[in-house]
C-alpha cells in the first residue's frame, strides 16, 4: 500500500454520499450555471477520498479520523 489511510468507516461513507449528491447537483447546475463545474469537481474529490479513505489535506494537517 502507497498510503496510509486517515479517514475513518463512517466518514468515508459521509464523504461518499456527499460527493455523488454534489456530482448529481452539479450535472444539473452545468446547464444553469458556471457553479456546476465547482460542484463536480468538489464532489469527485469527496467521493474519491471517501472511496479510498485517504485524505491528503487531512494527512498535511495530521488529521486522523480512524481510532
């Protein structure tokens, strides 16, 4: 493994679910608006980082979620 996980089961799931609802909400907003494009990529990053469970500003911060 190249990294050491830092973010905790239920975090990771949190982070899951928000990043696919922010994916949805900015698909839907790219027809409306500029602000879609901040949705989608805010939202692949917390679905990514829920996905893997490693979070590199938490790990630049020393932030670990896991007990």
């Amino acid at each position: 493994m190249l990294y050491r996980k830092n973010v905790g089961r239920t975090e990771a799931i949190a982070r899951a679910l928000a990043g696919a609802l922010l994916i949805a909400a900015g698909l839907w907003w790219l027809r409306t608006s500029p602000w879609g494009w901040a949705a989608l990529a805010t939202g692949a990053t917390a679905l990514a980082t829920g996905w893997i469970g490693f979070c590199p500003a938490c790990a630049l911060l020393g932030r670990r979620s896991i007990e």
